[in-house]
C-alpha cells in the first residue's frame, strides 16, 4: 500500500483541544500565505506542514518530503533507517535502529554496532548523523566516519544506496570534512535556507560553508548519497 501524507495530524499528549485548534489554525495560515513547494535535484516537491516539530519553521519542511518520495521509490526494497524520524510523519514498514528513543519497533543499539543478518538495499538517516560521536561522553569526532563506513562495509547489499541529510554548522568535523574536500559521499547536494518564512535553494558547499546552526533550526543541509 502506497505511504499516505498527513499534512494535519496532531502529535498527542497533554495538549489541550484550544492548543492543538490554534496551532492548527497557525499552521494552516502559515501555508496559505507562503510558497507552497521548492525544487530539489530537478524536481518540484511540496513543503511540509506537520505538527511535528513544527516543520514549516525549519528544515523537516524540506527533508521529509524528499526523503519520502525516495521511500515511494523503494517500497519493494530492504530499507533500514538510522534515527527513528520519518515514523513522526509518515507510515512505515522499514527497519529502525536509533540508540536513544524507545518506540514499538526500534531497535535501540548503537549504529557502529548494529550487524543486521540481512543486508539492506536501501539505508536512509536524517539529521541523525551529525549526533554520532560528537554529542557522546567523551566525544569522538571521527565516529560519524566509522558509522558511514560501518553501513557501507556491513549493512549495505552490493548495488543498493544510502542516503543521508546532516545539518550545515552543527558539527564541526563534518563540516571540515566538507571544507576539505574529504567528504565520505559519493554524491552530495545542498540546500540552503534564505528566509525566515523557510523558504529553501539548491546551493552548493560554497554557498553553504558560512551557515550556521541556530536555535532548533538548520541554515542549510546537505544530502550525502553513497552507491553501493
């Protein structure tokens, strides 16, 4: 069965029924008024309006979108994804490994760790990487690396694909890596934010190497792609 995209649902909790109506009327009113899509490697895709992180403020408005339509693409695949994100805003049916949050489904190990029994033709991750090794007690910067080669060497099927969003100015070593030109991608995209109204450009490293990381939101990302 095809995925299905929920602009309207409502995480739940302990919000009451006037907050989620005037979150919904905000976020509704956001769309009506600003651009409606933003084009991506040659194609047009529409912004994401969820709840959820309030993604027309920041850059889920861009990732979910692309990163679902590559699900679309892959629903007879073997698919892992590292960080459980895309099942806040989209079904799934794929693996999950995150280290940190508890879910029905997700396997709660350390991605350099993980040796699945079967190898997957499809691994996703978005904005997770960045966290691997520089937000751990003692930070080990160089384990963002060893993560990607570990889903190269270990996890992937010969000829299948990963692909991965990190955050612009939040990590340090990978943002060297990038200004080096010792990225560990094949491929590699950028997007930039140029708005407060989180409008999104395709750019490149140049254009994206000043951005910084602010509060809760990325000025720019890239889309690292590694064919097996």
């Amino acid at each position: 069965m095809p995925y299905t995209y929920d602009y309207t649902s409502v995480a739940s909790g302990n919000e009451s029924a006037s907050a989620r109506y005037l979150r919904f009327a905000k976020m509704t009113l956001t769309r009506w008024t600003r651009d409606k899509t933003f084009v991506f490697d040659g194609r047009s895709y529409p912004y994401l309006y969820h709840f959820c992180n309030k993604t027309w403020k920041n850059e889920r408005g861009v990732e979910i979108p692309i990163f679902r339509e590559i699900l679309l693409r892959h629903q007879a695949d073997r698919i892992l994804e590292v960080g459980n994100v895309l099942a806040h805003y989209v079904p799934i049916h794929h693996d999950v490994v995150d280290k940190y949050e508890v879910a029905p489904g997700v396997i709660n190990q350390d991605i350099v760790e993980f040796a699945p029994t079967e190898r997957y033709d499809l691994i996703l991750s978005i904005s997770t990487l960045e966290h691997v090794g520089w937000d751990e007690e003692p930070r080990e910067p160089a384990k963002l690396l060893h993560a990607i080669e570990h889903l190269r060497d270990r996890c992937l099927a010969p000829g299948g694909q990963i692909v991965v969003s990190l955050p612009v100015g939040y990590n340090k070593f990978f943002d060297g890596l990038l200004r080096d030109g010792k990225s560990p991608f094949t491929q590699q995209h950028f997007l930039k934010r140029i708005s407060k109204r989180n409008y999104w450009v395709e750019s490149d490293w140049n254009g994206c190497k000043d951005a910084t990381y602010g509060r809760f939101v990325a000025h720019a990302i890239c889309i690292g792609i590694i064919q097996g």
